[in-house]
C-alpha cells in the first residue's frame, strides 16, 4: 500500500478528536447547570446524563453504521454526519429546557456513533502492518491531546457561563470540507449475504468487547465525578477542574503515542494487565486525597494506563476481524466502548448513596487491581500465549 498522504491523515486525527470532543468538553459546566436546574426532579441525575446520553445513542447507532458502511461505503454517511454533530451539538447553547438539552445531546450521539465507527473503519482500510500499529497510537494520542484543549476550552467558557462550551461543537463544520477534500473512499469487499453469513471473528473478540464496557464504566468516573470530588475539598475555578481532567489526557496522549514501541515489547494481554494496574493506582490516589496536587498526580496514572489499553484494544479487534465485516465488529466495539460511558453514572449513582465519593473510588481501585491479575494470569497461561502476540 503506498504511503497515504499527510493531509488524509490530519483529516483522519481530526475526525477522531470529534468523538471525545463530544462527551468531556461540558464536564466542567456540570456543577453551574446542576444549579441551573436544582428545581426540577432528580436534577443531579438528569445533568450528569446530559454528559452520557451521547454514548447511549453512540451504543445503539455504531453497530447499525458498521452494517451500512460495509455495504454502502464509508464517506457519504460521514459528511451527513458531520452536519448533525455541529448542529446538534451546539443547540445546547440556545435550549432552556434540560429535557430538551437531552434530546440535542442523544442526536449528538447518533451523528457520533456514525463517525467513529466510520474513522476506526477507514484506519483498518488504509494501514496494514506496521504503519496501522503506530497510527492507531498516533489517533488515541491526538484524541487525547484535543481532549486536554476542549476540556480545557470548556473549562474556561464555563467559567463565563455554563451556555458556552456547547459552540465548540461548531468545529465540525471545520473538519466537514477536509473530509470531502482529502479521504478516500476505499473498494468494497464484494460478497453475498450467504457468505458474509459463513464470516466469524474469533471468540476472543467478545472479551475485548466486554473488556472495553467495563473500562470505560470505570473510567467514566473521573470526567463525571471528579468536578464534584474537586468542588467537595475547595477547588471553586472551573479552569482548575478542566485542567484536572485534562492531565489525565495529556498523560493518556503519551502513552498512547509510545504503544507502537510498548506493543513491540509486549502482548495485548500483558499491555491490558500494566494498563489496569497504574488506573489501580491512580484510582487509589484519588480516594486518599485531601488536596489539588495529590488529585493532579492521580490523573497522570489513571490515564497513562488507559492511554495504552484504548489503542491497545483497537488494534487487536482490527488484526481479527475480517475485512469483509470489519465495519460490523467495529461498530460493535464503539458500541461496548460508549455503553460503558452511558452506564457509569447509572451504576454508580446508587453506589453514591451508600458510599462517600472517596470509597466509591477505592472500591473501583479495587476492581481495577482484580482486573490487572485476572490478564497477568491469562497471559501467563497456555491458552493467552497463543491468542496475544
């Protein structure tokens, strides 16, 4: 395959720093919209879900565009795409009602589902081999660093008012024009529905699946959650609060730009085992902390290991799905990846009423410890040495 051009690869990077433009950018604005709507019932609820709705309808959108895009091709549902996600992203700043905000927030998360199911298709399409390993770091990477500048954006129009960080969803009537320009629309696969019928991945697909759900349920508490932890032990800037959540992405950018070199070293299933035990421990850090500095410590661990699990899971569902349904077992992994997102505050939110916040963060260090050692003994065992090179 010739070597793609670096205009198709920004257009690329750019595309995929929608997808966590879409969640994080509002999490500082939480707190002041909580207020907002403190009169309605079951506020504190509704306004974390106006952060999460996006993933629920990323969850039931992915695996319905990696259908179409298998048979249809991947470009024209991209741009249609883009022009939601501006539009709907943005009405946020201009609706009064939270239940309308909701409804803008889940078409958000129609027109996302679309397009990061499309730009991790479009990477298995374009790259092979080597060249695909580093590029899907360098996309995580990018993801993450645009994470730390819409967060941290955010976080400052938050503190002019809660209204603002939503017209930073307009960036996608940037990217729409580079899109049309510089990507291609790759062959289709040409077979029958009997023979795309006879089509499997390997088993070990599903633990990835199922793995990646319950990553980001875990994950999750720290873009919802931490803004209030924060808030409980004296941080009042909401810059402060973005800062906070944008070191975790910072941390995840380096990690995730170093996995080619980590993977060269190591398995999928030892890089999962190191990648839960520093969320362990930065999880750990988080529960025991009194102050701003101890809190900023535990972004950089939590998120230098999911920094090297995302790509981590991304690139073994691309070397094991078959070309001829490789937008189907992408879109089901978008769909695990954001029903974990949706899930988190629904799982923990009862947690919250029997345990403090810091508990609630010890007991998922916890469960991230068990994780670690559940993969450092299938890697250690007959059946993980055949299945994670």
């Amino acid at each position: 395959m010739e070597p793609k051009s670096w205009k198709l690869k920004l257009t690329l990077l750019l595309v995929s720093s929608l997808t966590i433009m879409s969640v994080i950018t509002i999490s500082p604005a939480l707190p002041q919209m909580a207020a907002e709507f403190k009169d309605i019932e079951n506020a504190a609820l509704l306004v974390k879900l106006v952060l999460t709705i996006p993933a629920l309808m990323i969850a039931i959108f992915s695996p319905i565009t990696g259908q179409l895009i298998d048979k249809y091709g991947r470009l024209k549902i991209l741009w249609g795409a883009l022009i939601v996600y501006a539009i709907s992203g943005s009405s946020g700043y201009f609706l009064n009602n939270i239940y309308h905000i909701l409804i803008s927030r889940a078409i958000l998360g129609m027109s996302v589902g679309m397009s990061m199911t499309i730009v991790i298709t479009l990477i298995a399409d374009y790259f092979v081999g080597q060249e695909r390993q580093k590029f899907v770091g360098i996309q995580i990477a990018f993801m993450s660093l645009g994470g730390i500048l819409f967060i941290g954006l955010g976080g400052v129009l938050a503190d002019i008012g809660w209204r603002y960080p939503f017209l930073i969803y307009l960036f996608a009537l940037l990217v729409l024009p580079l899109s049309m320009l510089f990507l291609e629309e790759p062959k289709l696969v040409q077979t029958t529905k009997n023979e795309v019928a006879n089509i499997k991945s390997p088993a070990i697909i599903w633990l990835l699946f199922f793995n990646t759900m319950l990553l980001w349920i875990i994950f999750f508490l720290i873009p919802v959650q931490i803004p209030f932890y924060l808030k409980a032990i004296g941080v009042e800037k909401n810059a402060m609060v973005g800062a906070a959540i944008a070191m975790s992405t910072l941390f995840s950018a380096i990690s995730s730009f170093s996995y080619s070199k980590i993977k060269g070293r190591l398995s999928f299933l030892a890089i999962f085992c190191i990648g839960y035990m520093l969320m362990a421990a930065g999880y750990a850090c988080i529960a025991l902390s009194t102050s701003y500095a101890l809190v900023v410590v535990a972004m950089m661990l939590s998120g230098f290991g999911m920094g090297m699990m995302i790509p981590n899971t991304n690139m073994w569902v691309m070397k094991i799905a078959p070309p001829e349904i490789r937008g189907k077992e992408i879109g089901k992994l978008t769909t695990f990846w954001f029903l974990g997102q949706f899930l988190s505050p629904i799982i923990i939110f009862p947690v919250l009423s029997v345990l403090p916040l810091s508990s609630t963060f010890m007991a998922a260090a916890g469960l991230l410890l068990v994780l670690s050692i559940g993969f450092m003994l299938f890697h250690l065992s007959k059946a993980g040495k055949l299945v994670a090179q």
